[in-house]
C-alpha cells in the first residue's frame, strides 16, 4: 500500500468513525447541560465547595466564577510546583523556578499546555497528576461551561440569566470527561502505553550504554490531554514518546479524541436553541475548513520538492516511521486547528509550506473544530460578524437565531476577535527587536534570524494566545522573558475573550425574540456557510498576512 493511499484511508476511517459519535455524544451533553437533576456524587462536590448549583447566574456573576476558579487553579498549580522539592515522589526533582512555574501554571490552566521544561526531566508523580492531570480535566470543562452559556444566551429571551457556572463545570466534568477519559484510557493500556507510578530506571540502548527513563501515570494523563483539547505531555518528545503513543491505531484514536467532543458539541448546540440544522451549518463550516487544511498538508509533506525528499516519498525529517506522513499530517493540522497543542512529530521540521498551514491554523482563531467549548463560541461569535456583514450587504438590520445584532452586540464580537492578534503580533514584534529574546533563537545569529527565526518566535506566541501550546523547536523558551510574556498571552489570550463572550450571552438572553419573515437570512442553509467560511479567512488573511509573509512563505519561496 502506497503512503499516499494509506493516509487517505487512515482519514476517511477518522471521518467514520466521528460521523459514528457525532449524534449519540451531542444529544448526550445536550441532556446533561439541560437537565434539572444532579447526582449523588455531584451533590457531595457541591457541598465542598459550597456552590447552590439551582441559582441562576445573569453574565457577570457567571464570569466571577470563571476567573475566580481559574485563579485559584493558577495559584494552586504554582505552589505545588514551587513545593515540588518537598513532596513525595519527585524523584529528587528540584522546585520549579518561579518564572517557569508561573509560565507553566499559565499554561494548564488557560488550556494551553505550553511546556518549556522535558516532562521526565522536571516534574515529579505529585505535581504531574495532582497538579497537571486535575487541571487537563476542569479547564477544559471551564471552556465547555462558558460555550454552553452563549448557547443559553441564544436560546433564552428577556431573562439575561446563562446557568450557573458551578453546575456547568461540575457536570462537564463528572458526566463527560471522566466517562469518556476511563474508557480511553483503557484503551491506550490495552494498545501498550504505561499506567504506574514507578520511579526512575536504568534502561539499556540499542547500539549499547544505558539512559534513564521514567515511569508514570501516563494513559490516564494521555486521554485527557486529547479528549479536553490540551496538549502537555508526560515526556518531552509528546505524543511521538512511544509510551504515550504506541502505534498508528493509538495515533488515529488520539486524533479522534481530539475532535470528538469540538465536533459534537455542534449537535449540542442544535438541540439546545431547538434547530438541529443550525448546529449542521456550524458543522459543515468547521468540516470544510478541517478537511481543507488536512488535505493541503498532506500535499505539501508528500510532494515537496527535491531529490532526497522525492526519494523518501515526502518529508520524513521529524516524523515517526510508525505514523508516516499521512498520520502525522492528519495528527498535526488536528491539534493546531485546536487548542490542543499535542505533536506526534516535529513542528519545526515540517516543509516551510506546511509550519505556515500550522500557524494558519491557529491564527484562524483555532474553531474549526477549535478546542472544547472555545471551538464553538468562537465559531458562534464569527457567526455574528458574518450576519453583521450579510446584513451590511441587503440593508437589513442582522438577526442571528431570532435574536438582534445590534451596537452591543457587534462591538463586543470585534472585541473578541482583535484581542488574540494584538497579542501575538505584538509580542512577535517586541521579541524581533530585542537582543535577549532574539538570543533564544537557537538555529541562527542572533540578528540574523531570517524567515524561520521569525516564525519560531511568530510560533510561540501565535500557540499561547490562542492557547494551543505545540512549538517549534530551535527556540529556546525557558527563559524569564518568554516565561513571563508568553504566560500572560496565555492568560490574557484565553480569559479576555471570555469576558466579551459571556457579555454577548447577556446581551442576548436579554433580548426578545425577532419573528422571523421573508427577509430574515437563513442561517442553516449551505449558503451561509459559505458566507462564514469565507468570514473567517478573510478577517484571518488581512490581520496576518504581512507577519505569514515575512515567515514561511519568504522561506517557502526562498
């Protein structure tokens, strides 16, 4: 079977086996988000924490919620590793320096999973699962509470009430990840990757002398960095570390575990605002964009150009022969067109063409499925620019599911999508004309960097503000300036958003339904996903073309 042929099957079986999930997993978390009863166990967590799940939020006690969990999360998280030398089984591990452990509490809770440090070189036992693991699990159920309240704010009329936050975050957690995590996890045992708590071994080598290598509770930590969209590996080789990815069949259900739940969650989103084909139009606009990106990548890694790579059959620098180009191609364009961050391969080793489609990917706001629960209120809040600008288009006041897009609501989507850009581009740029931070620039002179140069910084902070977390390698991050800027696009990239999403939710719960008429733009036909579609490169292609252009298309045409 030729490489070619394989990869294609590999992907047309991952779009089976999606289509398969797809209404089962979507009516099940639309139950679970709309049901009046809580069960046992979450009645237990209720009392803990002392939250009265029945109270309804209107939107700024909602983001109170957010942003004080995610706090305590940060503090808690950053603690824990600056105590790492005190705990039980850290394997002598040193405490974490404090710009690094801020960075990297930064990181796992905002979703990202940015990881300037080797994993089996730094974390111990403790803060791995009690610190890392626990926070893989309730940030992405964060991002699937605050999803779920703009759906409320499309659905509700004249309340401006959006749920409780600690019901959402609760349930996301106990009915979807936890179930969806055990079966997953045991899976990835059955297939080969570890699940202990061993220490350090001796290991020997194969062309002789021994190194040490690490145990872990690595499948259990595996499924949910995928399933929650989050990306932090227990090694630093990732998802390419044959303990945590086996072989090609545990590669294609890592893969599907990524966009599972992103996907799904459109159904939801149907079911919810009572129009499932509205939910199918988000869909075919996340497919199309998805499909597209897997497709280029695959072309451009099989049929890049010159003798040796032609020899090869593609570009195999950087990629794990037990994947081969089309596993690693499909694994790569579904993590950075998430925010999930995870690599079976190497990023900086892709052709210049494909390190351009990866960036792309994540410049596109990463909702095409995008990460759990920020896949969809981004696509959501694209949705409203589009019927903003059809409504530009006929002269006719834009309404989006019965509901208007007036001032408010147009100024707090533009919001939403401007924040992301000003932190990348301008970090980017602060980092291009600084000699300590050009200095990280580990392939090239210091004020030579070229046009990869500037895509590995471009790189770092395109995956942090969108709260990704892959990288290119030949950037040095570990140092107090990345640390400390790239942990702020973090937080900044993932929580300022937040705010304006759950603002627009109010605005819209708020607001009584529009009637529609003849005039009224059909927002489930395929038309309209045209119309968003076309939306989102667009605003995406003006805001980074010139920063795309002096990285690797200046290196993909050199």
């Amino acid at each position: 079977m030729s490489p070619i042929l394989a990869g294609v099957l590999q992907l047309i079986a991952l779009v089976a086996a999606l289509a398969l999930a797809y209404r089962p997993l979507g009516d099940y978390m639309a139950a679970t988000y709309s049901s009046r009863k809580h069960l046992r166990a979450e009645k237990i967590i209720y009392r803990c924490i002392g939250a009265h799940p029945d109270t309804e939020m209107r939107w700024p006690a909602y983001l109170r919620g957010v942003l004080a969990f995610s706090l305590a999360g940060v503090l808690f998280l950053y603690l824990l590793q600056r105590l790492q030398g005190s705990l039980p089984l850290s394997f002598g591990f040193a405490s974490i320096s404090p710009d690094q452990a801020f960075n990297t509490a930064a990181s796992f809770v905002a979703n990202t999973n940015w990881q300037s440090y080797s994993g089996e070189q730094a974390m111990g036992h403790v803060v791995q699962t009690a610190g890392l693991a626990v926070q893989n699990f309730v940030s992405a159920a964060t991002g699937m509470a605050v999803a779920i309240a703009l759906v409320r704010g499309f659905s509700r009329s004249r309340t401006g009430d959006l749920g409780n936050f600690w019901a959402d975050l609760v349930r996301g957690t106990v009915r979807v990840l936890i179930p969806i995590a055990v079966i997953g996890a045991l899976v990835l045992v059955a297939c080969g990757a570890i699940q202990n708590f061993s220490g350090i071994h001796e290991v020997g080598q194969f062309m002789g002398g021994t190194q040490q290598t690490n145990g872990g509770a690595v499948a259990s930590q595996e499924v949910i960095k995928e399933l929650g969209t989050n990306g932090g590996g227990y090694f630093n080789a990732n998802s390419a570390h044959p303990f945590e990815n086996p072989n090609g069949f545990t590669n294609l259900f890592e893969v599907f575990l990524i966009l599972v739940i992103p996907f799904s969650l459109t159904r939801t989103f149907g079911k919810l605002v009572g129009n499932v084909r509205q939910g199918y139009a988000v869909l075919a606009t996340m497919g199309v964009i998805w499909l597209g990106f897997t497709a280029l990548m695959m072309w451009t890694e099989f049929a890049h150009g010159g003798p040796a790579l032609q020899a090869a059959g593609g570009a195999l620098e950087g990629k794990e022969t037990r994947f081969g180009i089309g596993g690693s191609s499909i694994f790569s364009v579904a993590t950075t067109l998430t925010s999930t961050g995870a690599v079976d391969s190497f990023h900086d080793s892709f052709t210049a063409f494909g390190g351009g489609i990866q960036l792309l990917g994540m410049m596109l706001g990463e909702i095409a499925p995008g990460g759990v629960g920020s896949g969809l209120y981004g696509m959501l809040v694209m949705a409203v620019i589009a019927v903003f600008i059809a409504g530009l288009m006929v002269g006719r006041t834009p309404e989006y599911l019965g509901k208007k897009i007036g001032t408010r609501e147009i100024k707090l989507a533009a919001c939403y999508i401007l924040i992301t850009p000003t932190l990348v581009l301008g970090f980017t740029a602060a980092s291009m004309v600084l000699p300590d931070a050009l200095g990280s620039i580990l392939n090239t002179k210091a004020l030579g960097a070229g046009p990869h140069g500037f895509s590995e910084v471009l790189y770092a902070f395109t995956s942090g503000a969108n709260n990704n977390g892959s990288a290119f390698g030949g950037l040095n991050a570990n140092t107090p300036w990345y640390n400390t800027t790239i942990g702020l696009a973090m937080l900044l990239g993932r929580f300022l958003p937040m705010v304006f999403v759950l603002a627009l939710a109010g605005s819209l719960a708020g607001q009584k339904p529009v009637p529609e008429t003849a005039g009224t733009l059909r927002t489930e036909k395929p038309l309209f996903a045209g119309l968003l579609v076309g939306t989102i490169l667009i605003i995406t292609g003006l805001t980074y073309f010139p920063a795309l252009a002096l990285g690797p298309i200046a290196e993909g045409l050199s």
